[in-house]
C-alpha cells in the first residue's frame, strides 16, 4: 500500500458506555479497493465502530477520518459517497419498492429520473422487476434485504458499509451479491463487511480484521491469520483468538436438556 493514502483512518479510538469500554484503542488503516471483513463475537464492538464511522454514534475520543473528514465535523459531504446496510433496517413499509428506492436516491443527490430508471434496472438483476410497484410490507425478508442492498448502491458510492448483508437472501442471490462485491472492489471501492457467517467472510475479505473486547486481536489475510494461528477455518481461528473453544461441549448439554436427559 505504499503510495496509497488511507481512506479510512482510525487513531485509538475508544468509546464508552457508562463504565464499561465499548472500544479500547482501535488503530486502522483501510485503503482502497480493500474488502475488510470486520468481525468479532457479540459486543466485541464491530456495529459501534462503523455508526461511529457514519457519523450515528458520537462522544468518542480518539481521531476518526473517512476521506479525510471526520465524522463529527460540520462537513458531511464525504456522506453522499457512503453506502450502508445496517443489520437491523427502518424501512418505509407503506410504500412501493419505486417509491422508496427513488426517495433515497434523490437523498442522495441523484435526480428523480436517473433514480428511478437505476432503481428499477437493479432491481430487474435481482429479479424482482414485477414487484417494482408493490408495497415494501408485502416483500419477504429476503426480498427487503435486496432493496436495501440496491439502496446503498444507488448512488455508485467509496465505500460500502455491510452488517450482516445476505441475510435471508436465497442462494442465486448471494452468489449475485458475493460477484458484485468482487467486482465493486476491483474497480477500487472499500466494503466494510460484518458477519456471523465465518465461510463468507473466508471467501470474499482480502483482509480480516477480528475485534475483540474492543480491540484488533487479529489483521491480516486470511491465509495471513492462518499461519500465525495455525489453524484452518477461519471460524477455528476466530475461536482461538477469542478464547471460546465450548462450544461442543455446551452443544452437547444443550441437546440432552432438549431430550430431556439433563436439567440446569
């Protein structure tokens, strides 16, 4: 990365929440055309850092730039070049998949026509071109994670920010999605991508970057991680460096009570 300025840099970034350290001191750089797989175990701190990123969570300390700019400034243009799916989304129920797709583009800066006919392409790709003009309350789960995912999309933004995006999506779709990544980062686009789903982040990170108890405990490639583990799937790496190897024997309890062979 000699020569590349950093599109996102982080400086001991700590963030607290009552006593308690959400975030203990993370350091980052992420470069250009980079696809970061950002994961760690529940509270580690992966959702805190990116609505810090996105200018959602403030009172931190510690130096945040994204494209230079820090998300507590004044200046929030470096925003219209930002995409987000959050894990858990707000979605405007009462109206048409062209309604809503449309209003976020115009929020975005695109004009109502360019909105609409990217809109409306995306959502052919993604087969789902006959329920353009219907309601969002009528979609699926699966059907309202790709208008989300099209919504961050829309406007061709730097960076993309993913938490849990393929959930509920059916198997064409994720391989669509999975190519679409690739190629979104081969034409230089940073994708900040979370997920429980350790055999995706395997396969689609050129970095990972493990969290844990609000630090990086691991960043590198995952054939990077492996060496240094010396283990093979990047969930056994996960579980080394988290310390959480019970999870056969908690299965095995789990499934006896379940069987009524055990009790608490």
């Amino acid at each position: 990365m000699n020569n590349v300025m950093p599109i996102i840099t982080i400086r001991d970034l700590r963030k607290r929440y009552g006593d308690r350290f959400v975030l203990n001191g993370i350091d980052l750089d992420v470069y250009p055309g980079q696809i970061i797989g950002y994961i760690g175990p529940n509270g580690a701190g992966k959702s805190t850092t990116v609505k810090i990123m996105l200018g959602l969570v403030g009172d931190f300390t510690g130096e945040v730039r994204i494209m230079g700019q820090s998300p507590d400034g004044e200046d929030v243009e470096y925003k219209r070049k930002i995409g987000y799916v959050p894990e858990i989304a707000e979605i405007y129920d009462t109206l048409t998949a062209r309604e809503y797709l449309t209003f976020i583009g115009e929020l975005y800066g695109l004009s109502t026509d360019d909105a609409e006919s990217k809109a409306q392409g995306l959502m052919n790709r993604f087969g789902m071109g006959r329920v353009f003009d219907h309601r969002i309350a009528s979609f699926s789960k699966g059907m309202r994670q790709k208008v989300l995912i099209i919504s961050s999309l829309l406007h061709n933004p730097d960076i993309l920010f993913l938490d849990e995006p393929l959930s509920g999506l059916d198997a064409n779709s994720v391989m669509v999605v999975k190519e679409v990544l690739a190629l979104l980062a081969a034409s230089g686009k940073t994708i900040f991508y979370s997920s429980h789903m350790m055999d995706v982040v395997e396969k689609i990170s050129n970095r990972i970057i493990l969290l844990d108890d609000g630090r990086v405990v691991a960043d590198g490639s995952f054939a990077e991680l492996q060496e240094k583990s010396q283990e093979g799937s990047l969930e056994q790496i996960f579980n080394q460096l988290t310390g959480f190897n019970e999870h056969k024997q908690i299965a095995e309890q789990f499934v006896a009570i379940v069987r009524g062979e055990a009790h608490d």
